[in-house]
C-alpha cells in the first residue's frame, strides 16, 4: 500500500534537495539530523535504494504525471508569480532582486531566492562551481557571511551584479534547477505519496516555496503535520478535499500568526481555496483568482 511507503519516503523527500537543512525564514528549523540520519539508513553501502524505496520510486513512477506534465508546471510558476509578484509572466522575474525588509535579506530570482535563507547561497555556489569566472562569485564571502540572517554587509553592488547576471542563459537554468531540485520536485513528489491530485500537488508546492521545506512549525512540513492532526490523506483512506482544506486551515495561521513581515492570504483564500471548492482537483483552465485585490485569469 502506499501508505505503508510513506514514512520512508517522507524521509527520502528531504534527501531529495540540495540542502535539506536549509529553510526559508532565519530562526526555522529544519529537517532533524535524526530525519537525514534514517533517510541515509534506508540507502545501500552502494548508494542505491533499498527494496521498499525502489518500490516508492515505481508507484510514482506509475502516477499521471500531474502538476509535472508541462502544461500543469507552466501554469504553476504562473500562480505562483501571480502571488509572489503579481504577474503570469514569471520568466521576467530572473533579475529581479530587492530588500523587502521582511528579515530574509534580498529577495531575488524567479523562485524568490534569498540571502537570508540560504537558497540563494547555495544557488550561486553551484553556479560558481560550474561558472567561476561570473559576476557574482565575488560576493560568495559575504553571502556566507550574512546567510540566516537579514544583514546586507558585503553587498554592495550586488542588486546591480545579479541582474547583470541574469542576462547569462546558464544562469538562468541554474535557477530554474534550483527552484525544481529545491522547491517543486520534492513538492510535487509528496503531494503525489499522500495520494493527492494536481491542485494538492500545487497547494504543496505553493507552501513549500513560501515557507521552505522545514520541520518546523512554520514551515512545509511543520504546516503537513498541523493539517495531519485535523484529517487524514487520501493515501490514508482520507477524503481529499477535507484534508486540503485542513492543510489550507493551517498554512493560512502560518501567515496570520507567524513572524513573517507579509501577512496577506489571498494566495489561499482567493486562489486555491476557491479551485479546491469549485471543485477543480485538476486545476483545469480556465481559472480566475484574486491577489492582494488584483484579479487574474487565464482561459481555458
């Protein structure tokens, strides 16, 4: 049953992006030494995976291709600018980079990368090592230096160099690889274990991304665990919609409540709680949705 393969996977998805103890917000923790501990456990001397996780990998190998066919992931990245910069054009966002004073540093990139949140390091340290000569490895210092916190020492110029940067089309697929590796793999893939369709695989998505793919309470995981306690998956024999609208509950008194310095829901009351009620577990065209007042649409 998948259910039974879902502790090991769970663990497995942590393994899955480039730092599993990074997270969005300074402060969060991340997943447990214990978690990467297991994960590693449930891997052969070889490197390959066991007999149960190699059948997790077939299962899902199985599933439709949901929020990962094409079509599904570009409308993704589309709801998700809409929300993060309120625009469907999200390929215009790759030199984007500003200071929100939200205590993540520079918030920059088409995945809204962070200087405080160590994604944006880790970015730019895989670049440089396929890249060392681009203009952004001179800020590797500093960026290390300012990583978990909202401190801008060192940065000087650095707005400037990363718009340059983004003109470079191998910097731009290494953004977009650090927002799949990081954020909609691993998403998708969870979404897909708890047995939920195209718009949970979304919802998840759209959570990871914000909140980071932490354990803590204000984070992916953090937010999976509170919504388990009010309504089982549908991989567990849960009714699907209870259950998203129960993640939906709790990832919206993470925004309420949490410490970050944007505390607006529409992303979940005006977007995907409205397809969820509608009814459109496949997050089928045409939909239209309200962010921070602005309405979107995109047809069918």
């Amino acid at each position: 049953m998948l259910l039974a393969l879902a502790p090991l996977a769970t663990a497995a998805v942590f393994l899955l992006g480039p730092d599993p103890e990074a997270d969005r917000v300074p402060g969060e923790s991340g997943p447990s030494s214990s978690a990467a501990a297991d994960g590693a456990a449930e891997t052969g001397r070889d490197g390959d995976p066991d007999d149960a996780d190699r059948e997790t990998e077939k299962r899902i190998a199985k599933m439709p291709a949901g929020l990962g066919a094409p079509g599904k992931k570009e409308l993704a990245l589309q709801l998700a600018a809409s929300a993060d910069n309120s625009t469907l054009e999200w390929r215009t966002l790759y030199g984007y980079v500003e200071d929100l004073q939200d205590g993540r540093g520079y918030t920059a990139g088409i995945a809204g990368f962070c200087t405080g949140t160590h994604d944006l390091l880790g970015l730019v340290e895989r670049y440089s090592e396929a890249h060392p000569d681009n203009g952004l490895a001179a800020y590797l210092p500093a960026l290390r230096e300012v990583d978990g916190s909202d401190s801008l020492e060192g940065l000087e110029g650095f707005p400037e160099a990363w718009e340059a940067e983004a003109e470079v089309p191998a910097f731009r697929k290494a953004q977009e690889r650090e927002r799949d590796e990081r954020y909609f793999d691993p998403a998708v893939r969870m979404a897909k274990i708890d047995g939920l369709g195209t718009l949970g695989q979304f919802v998840y998505y759209d959570a990871m991304l914000l909140h980071g793919p932490g354990k803590g309470a204000d984070s992916f995981y953090g937010i999976r665990a509170a919504a388990l306690e009010k309504a089982e998956t549908k991989a567990a024999g849960g009714d699907e919609r209870a259950y998203l609208e129960a993640f939906l509950d709790a990832r919206r008194a993470v925004i309420r409540e949490g410490k970050r310095f944007q505390r607006d829901t529409s992303r979940v009351d005006s977007a995907q709680r409205v397809f969820l009620r509608n009814g459109n577990l496949s997050l089928s065209t045409p939909l239209t949705w309200e962010i921070y007042g602005e309405r979107f649409h995109l047809p069918g």
